[in-house]
C-alpha cells in the first residue's frame, strides 16, 4: 500500500478507481447472493420524495450530497496519515462496502426491477459518481498535513503546512475531471428523476 503514495498522480488515481471498483463489485455480488429475494416480483414504487422543490433543488441537493462525501474524502487525506493509511481512504472503502451491499439487496429508495435495470443505472450515473470519489481520494492521497508510521501516533515522522501540499498539474487535472464528474451525474440522476 505505500508504495501507491509513490506512484504519479494518474497511475495512483487508476488503481485507487479500479480498487474502488473491484471492492464496489465484490461486495455488489456477495450481497446479490445474499439478497435474492429483493430481486424477485419486485413492485414498482414511484420516488415521492425525490424531486420535491423542482429540477434545481434537486440538482443542488444531489451535488452538494456527492461534494460532501468528496469533502469527507479530501479533508481525510489531507488531514493525518498512518502508514499509508488516512481516514479519506477509510471513508472511501466504506463508499465502496455501502453502495456495493446497497445496490446487491436492491436497498433503494425506489427498488429496481431487475438487476439489469439497476446495472443500466449505474452505468449511466454511478459510475460518474463513484469515479469520481476514487479520482479525489487518489488524488488527495499523498498530501497529509500530518504523517505517522504507526497508529496511534506516538510521534509525526512527517508535518506539512497547506502550502507545502499544492497540486501538480496533473493532479489539478484530475481534480477537475472528478468534478465534472459529479456536475454530470448529477444532472444525469436529476434528469431521471424527474424526466
């Protein structure tokens, strides 16, 4: 694990997304198997609560739910590092355990139908949102302001203040395809929703 803190920016960002989503599927598919029964003659449900307010609450409240957990994922990383561990790290794996046995045991607001309908719908939105939680983390990774070689932490082997942690290029240019990212699934989800 520490030798990804070593990796550039773009390598880092390529494994962080495809763990993510290995760990996303994984738990997707043991909650399937434990789960078959949400699967089967699932009734339709109209989402009721989904659009209160019209298309732009909607839009916002979306966004500013998937920014929240981008926040929780920087701030993670940036904050404190034990090993090569941070919580922003924790708090993406634990993205990766609760979307995956979510969307296994069909555990929406609104049920899908099949497990082919739920797929669609990943594709069309969560995987632009859920790439783009393993893009901010990747990204943020490296940059703790306070570094440990053990936890808890008997002395900080490393401390950086916030300008000693700037973004390369490269990494400016991850962030702001992960923010993309988030700016279309939200107008994807919103869209649906209300479509």
């Amino acid at each position: 694990m520490a030798g990804i803190l070593n990796l550039g920016a773009v390598k880092r960002s390529v494994v962080v997304l495809l763990g993510f989503q290995v760990l996303l599927w994984l738990v997707f598919g043991i909650s399937y198997m434990l789960n078959r029964g949400s699967w089967v003659e699932v009734a339709a449900v109209e989402a009721s609560t989904a659009a209160v307010g019209g298309w732009w609450s909607t839009f916002f409240f979306i966004l500013l739910s998937s920014s929240f957990i981008c926040v929780l994922l920087a701030g993670g990383n940036i904050l404190v590092r034990f090993g090569s561990i941070t919580p922003g790290l924790l708090v993406l794996l634990l993205q990766a355990v609760t979307i995956g046995w979510m969307a296994g045991s069909n555990g929406f607001e609104v049920p899908f139908l099949s497990v082919g309908a739920a797929n669609l719908q990943f594709l069309k939105i969560g995987l632009w949102e859920t790439s783009a939680y393993a893009l901010i983390c990747a990204v943020t990774l490296p940059k703790s302001l306070l570094v440990a070689d053990t936890f808890p932490a008997k002395q900080w082997s490393e401390t950086r203040r916030l300008r000693d942690i700037a973004l390369s290029p490269a990494e400016t240019g991850i962030v702001v395809l992960g923010c993309l990212m988030l700016i279309a699934a939200a107008l994807i989800e919103t869209n649906a929703i209300l479509g």
